[in-house]
C-alpha cells in the first residue's frame, strides 16, 4: 500500500463498529486504513481532537479544529468521504487537549464530550492607599 501509514502514528479508539475501517494519526494527517491494510484513505492534515463511530459503522463523528479556531463538531460518511458539519462548538481553549472523549447515542442525534473552558476574572481595587501604614513585609524585614 503506497503511503503506508508511519510506524509512529497511533491508533484511534478502535475500528468501525463494522469492523471495516481503522482510525489512525500519522505524521501526515488523520487517516482512516482498511482494516486487511489494503485502503487507505486520508481524512485531514490535521488532529481530530476526539472521534466515535456511528452505531451501524457508515459515519466517524469528530471534533476538530477549523481555521478559524474553533471547534467543529463533524460527521463524516466512511463510504464516500463527504464531511458534514454538525456544530460549530466555539473558540478553542489554548491548552494542548482542549477535548477530552467523544460518545454518540443510538440514535446518532445526540452527542457527549468534555470540552476545557477557561474562565478568568479582573480586579481592580481603588482608594488604596499604599502608605499609610507598612506591610508585614516591611516590618519583617526593614534595614536596621
């Protein structure tokens, strides 16, 4: 098979339902292999930051990122190789694993993920006034 994927790829969580696609990342994208290694097929340049098949193993959802960066809830057809986009899922976090897992119902309608969120808050003081008396530090260790 020309193209091969690299020994230092890793597999996803497993093969289609059907048994008849593997998911894997390689240095060179997420691609989706045969599973007698005969196909091949490549489905991105870049992560899917968590991915699940579809019950009866005809679509892999995923969660990638755009270019835009955000987070993009996708379905793709395994036959066909048509992606579809579900959600957009919003910003990315700036951390290395901004998603953690990915399950979908029976149905195919509803999904489940842990997506990082990152809150931050701004205080301000005012009328503070510095000098009037000295800090524990100060005191702790002024020059004799």
């Amino acid at each position: 098979m020309s193209g091969s994927p690299t020994p230092t790829g890793t597999i996803g969580n497993g093969g289609s339902t059907t048994g008849d696609w593997i998911t894997w990342e390689t240095a060179d994208g997420f691609v989706l292999v045969s599973s007698d290694g005969t196909r091949e097929r490549k489905l991105s340049d870049g992560p899917w930051f968590a991915h699940t098949w579809s019950r009866d193993g005809t679509h892999l959802f995923g969660i990638r990122e755009t270019e835009a960066l955000r987070l993009s809830l996708v379905s793709l057809d395994a036959t066909t190789g048509t992606v579809e986009v579900i959600a957009d899922l919003g910003p990315t976090a700036p951390v290395n694993n901004p998603v953690k897992g990915l399950s979908v119902s029976a149905d195919g309608h509803r999904f489940v993920t842990s997506i990082v969120s990152l809150r931050a808050d701004l205080w301000t003081a005012a009328h503070v006034s510095w000098q009037d008396s000295p800090s524990v530090w100060r005191r702790l260790f002024r020059r004799p």
